[in-house]
C-alpha cells in the first residue's frame, strides 16, 4: 500500500511539474488569488504584462490591477466565484505598474481544495490591446468612408450636372462623364490604398495623368509631401481637366513640347503651397484650346481653388498654357514627408 502510495505521490508530483511549467511559459497571465482577493501565484507573462514581478504582487490585493472606476468588478467576481456560478469571459481594463492602462479578455475559474471547496480563483489574462486598437481604427476608417462617399455623390451630381450643360450631345456627354468618373475613381483607389489618410501629390499627379500616355514628356518636380484626402479630390479634377485639355490640344496629344508639374511650400505662419501646370508647345497652336472653357474652366479657376481655401489663375497664349495654385499648407498638406528635390 505504501509503495502504491508512493507512486500516487509521484505521479501527482508529475503532474503538478507539468502544470507549473504549462503555466509559466504561457504568453498570457495567470494569477491566481484567495477568496479575500489576495494573489497567491504571480506567472511570467503577468510580470511582462503589468510590470510587477512576483515578489512585488504575491501578497497584495488584485485590486492594484483595477482602475478605481472598475472596482466593482472584483467585488462582483468574488461573489460569484463564492457562490460556484460559471463566470464566462469578458473584456476590461487593468492597470499596469506604470499607470498606463491595457486592455485584456479575462476568463475566471474557481480553484478548490482536495475537498472540493472553493478557495480561490485562477485568472487568465490576455492582452487585446492591440485588436482593440484595431477596431477603433476601423470604426475611424468607417466614419471617414462615409463622410467621403457622402461627398463623392455630390461631386458626381455635379459632374452630371455640369457636363450636361456643356455637352452638344448624348455621345459627347457620356465621353466626358466617363472619363471624370475615372479619374475621381483614381483619387479614390489611392485614398484607399492609404487607408484614407490621403497620398503624396506625386502619386496623384501620376495616376491622373496615366490615361493620356506621353509620360516622358511630363516632368513631375517638387518636395515629397503628402496630401489630405479633401485635397486628393480636388486637385485630382483640377489634373484630370489639364490632361484632358493636353491631350485634345496640345502637348499629350502628340503635338510636341513638353509639361513640367513642380511646386514648393514655403515656411512661416502664412505657409502656402504654390503649385504650377506649365505646358509648352514645340509650335504655336493653330486655335485656341476649347476644353476648359467650360466645366474645365469651372474646375479649374473656382471649385478647386475654393475647396481648398486657395487662388487659381489660368495664362493662355499660342505657345503656352500655364496654371497656378495657391493654398495655406493647413488646406492641403497632411504632413511634409521629405526635402526639396524632383519626386
């Protein structure tokens, strides 16, 4: 009988060995405290997640975890835990030594004695604060898609509209709507790409201007900085507007010459962004360009400008058509990403 027991012994031993290790090379936190709240066992991963090491936390009440505005929630624990009701998990906040909070999904189990008695509780406690930042994010992005495909339907109602009136017929005005809708569908898909956090101006200047070909015949010259998405719609019709009229009349129809895109911001409390579409013809046009005189013209000279608290001006000769923008850097930017150079 002895040596059964002695076996017995041993394989609980084992088995405890098993456990203790299980528990200590868990990445989550497993505390385990009396019915008076007091913690008994303090594992690795809680050390890592709350910054107190199990010297300084075995032997101190759980509630130095608890925000005081959740305090209620172990007083709540006990009770139930008392009373041998099943806990299922949830998601709260804890403390951290530091006073920084965390966000963690707690399951609670009862621990009992060889007698079945309820003595204490085991916690485990895994950080979410990663998902849950995660989920704000997206509930962020949500907001914004809203805002901005709110936003959208009105710019196209616009474009309807607008087209309509200067379209001679219902071929001309489907060509036309076509093309605006794709190129607010290129500022859309950068918005996109970026999370709706707006794109670099190059990026926008090169995707509005890739439908009409010729790109060795633009040159594209300015600091890196990136754009907001209000910015991203507005000057990617202004764009769409100059290539469309390029590509008819002038330089990216294949008539020769060349177009340089640059700005550049200046400093101070009045910083602006002053960008330039400088498009040059090898020789004179024989007319004037008519895109633009229009919608074009619209876009260009009063909707972009306005949107972005700025000023537009147009210069036309035979051999030349230059616009220019102006706007406070609060208007347009999101942030300056990089220095004075070609993008």
């Amino acid at each position: 009988m002895q040596g059964e027991r002695e076996n017995l012994d041993e394989g609980e031993r084992i088995i405890e060995a098993r456990l203790a290790a299980i528990i200590d090379s868990s990445f989550d936190a497993v505390i385990a405290k009396d019915l008076n709240s007091v913690i008994t066992h303090w594992n690795p991963a809680a050390e890592r997640m709350f910054g107190y090491t199990a010297e300084e936390a075995i032997g101190r009440s759980i509630t130095m975890l608890i925000p005081p505005h959740l305090q209620s929630e172990e007083t709540d624990i006990i009770r139930r835990i008392r009373a041998n009701e099943r806990i299922e998990s949830y998601e709260t906040v804890r403390l951290r030594k530091d006073g920084s909070t965390v966000f963690v999904s707690l399951t609670v189990s009862p621990i009992r004695n060889p007698s079945g008695e309820v003595v204490g509780a085991s916690k485990i406690a895994r950080d979410i604060t990663q998902s849950k930042e995660s989920e704000r994010r997206i509930r962020v992005l949500l907001r914004e898609i809203n805002h901005r495909v709110k936003n959208q339907y009105a710019v196209i109602l616009s474009l309807i509209r607008e087209t309509g009136l200067s379209s001679v017929s219902i071929d001309e005005f489907q060509a036309k709507i076509r093309t605006r809708i794709a190129s607010l569908a290129a500022s859309h898909d950068l918005l996109v790409r970026s999370e709706w956090t707006g794109s670099t101006l190059a990026e926008l200047v090169k995707a509005q201007l890739a439908p009409f070909g010729h790109e060795n015949l633009v040159t594209i010259s300015g600091p890196l900085v990136s754009i907001s998405p209000n910015a991203v719609q507005n000057l990617g019709m202004a764009f769409h507007e100059l290539g469309t009229n390029s590509a008819k009349y002038g330089v990216l129809s294949g008539a020769g010459g060349a177009i340089t895109v640059s700005w550049s911001v200046s400093r101070g409390p009045a910083a602006e962004l002053a960008m330039t579409w400088d498009e040059n013809f090898d020789e004179p046009l024989v007319a004037e360009p008519q895109a633009g005189r229009g919608f074009g013209t619209v876009v260009l000279e009063r909707v972009t400008p306005v949107a972005l608290n700025g000023r537009a001006s147009t210069t036309r000769t035979a051999s030349r058509i230059t616009w220019t923008l102006e706007a406070p850097v609060s208007s347009v930017l999101m942030e300056e990403a990089g220095a004075e150079g070609d993008a």
